[in-house]
C-alpha cells in the first residue's frame, strides 16, 4: 500500500501519533488523517479542528477528513478557510442533492461518499456533481469483501475517483466472500478483477459458520433499555 488513513480519536495526541508515522515511514507512504466527527455524538470544536489543522500542515498529509460534525456547514467553512490543507468529507451523506449545498459552500476539496449506503447509482450522482465542481471523489468502503469490491469496481467506471478504501480489520467471513480468496496489491495498486459480478460468491453455509450475534459495536448499540424519567 502507499496510502494509509489514520482515524484519531483524542486531538491532544494526533499530531505525537502523526509525526511518529511520518517518521518512521518518511516518504514510503502517504496519509490521510480521519478525525471521525462527522457523526460523532459529542465532536471537538471548531476551534480545537483548525488548530489541529495548521499543526497538520507541516506534515504533508494528503487530506483531513471530517473535521467536524457533518451538519456543521458553517464549521466547515471556518476551517477549509483557515488551513492550506485539503479538507474532506463526508461519509454518512446519502445522496448528491445532499452534498450540493457543501459543494456550493466549497467546503470540500475531497468528497466522499460510502458505497455500501449511495450505492452504484447514487453514487454516480454525486461524482458527476463533485466533476462539475472539478473535485476528486474518495470512496468510503468500510466493511466487508462485498463493500471492497463495489468500490474498486466502481471506481474503474469513474473518472474522478481518486482512491477506494481497504478495510484491514480482522473479518473472517471475507476469506470465504472474495472469489478470488484475497486481493492482490502491488504499489498501492490492484489490477482490474477479472470476474463476473463484484468478485464475491455467498454460499448457504456461511449463515451457519457466522450466525448473526448481537452485540455493542463501535458505533452503535441494538440492545433497547428503558428508563423511567421524572
């Protein structure tokens, strides 16, 4: 790989964490700084975002992503004119006649938009509108072989997507999902699948060898409680 994102979580540790890796990696492999606000429940200030931003900028990153909470036009603003760094979002927007107004408001230099929520129709919406707008698109594929391949897919139709995320987390199920077994990259690169559909076959069996188990996850929780209120 030559590119990896960096999700960071505390804003008092990012720039320790992000000097350590530009350290280590020196001019191997760009980055991308993810700060995840876009649907935090309790985001940073736009204050603590452009001052981070500017502590970014010597580092030479290729983009800050979802500085604040995504409803935050006006908070965008005030950062993507405070800072030379390219600033990008957002994932958890659906549709291209939702980004037209972050797009008119030229907060983004980047867009992105997730895959597996657009999908390949949408999708396309909202790349045409980011070409008209002269923005390159990154496509958020968080999950399993199914989202990875769309995206890469996808992105070989469209000629302003920039790049198309991995997700390296530990999934099991993907070793049985990918027809091909894994994806091969060579120099932040993957060739054209050669196969029918998106590369992924699903077999019956995989219900019973990864049943369904509800639990707290990162981002929410499926477990209902009540609470009496006074």
């Amino acid at each position: 790989f030559r590119v990896y994102k960096m999700r960071v979580v505390n804003p008092n540790s990012v720039i320790k964490i992000v000097a350590s890796f530009k350290k280590h990696f020196k001019n191997k492999m760009d980055l991308i700084v993810d700060a995840v606000q876009g649907s935090a429940a309790n985001p940073w200030s736009t204050k603590v975002s452009i001052n981070l931003a500017k502590e970014l900028e010597k580092y030479n990153i290729l983009f800050f992503e979802e500085p604040c909470r995504v409803e935050n036009i006006q908070g965008y603003s005030e950062i993507k004119k405070s800072t030379r760094l390219n600033i990008a979002g957002a994932e958890s927007i659906p549709t291209a006649r939702a980004f037209k107004p972050y797009l008119e408001s030229s907060v983004f230099d980047v867009l992105q938009f997730d895959i597996a929520t657009s999908g390949f129709t949408e999708g396309r919406r909202i790349c045409d509108l980011a070409y008209i707008h002269n923005k390159p698109v990154a496509i958020h594929s968080w999950g399993s072989a199914i989202s990875i391949m769309a995206g890469i897919h996808f992105g070989l139709t469209v000629p302003n997507v920039a790049f198309t995320e991995y997700c390296f987390m530990d999934h099991p199920i993907n070793k049985e999902l990918f027809e091909n077994k894994k994806i091969k990259i060579s120099n932040g690169y993957t060739p054209t699948p050669n196969c029918y559909g998106l590369g992924v076959k699903f077999k019956d069996i995989l219900t019973k060898k990864f049943p369904y188990k509800e639990k707290i996850n990162t981002m929410i929780s499926t477990n209902t409680h009540e609470i009496k209120l006074k």
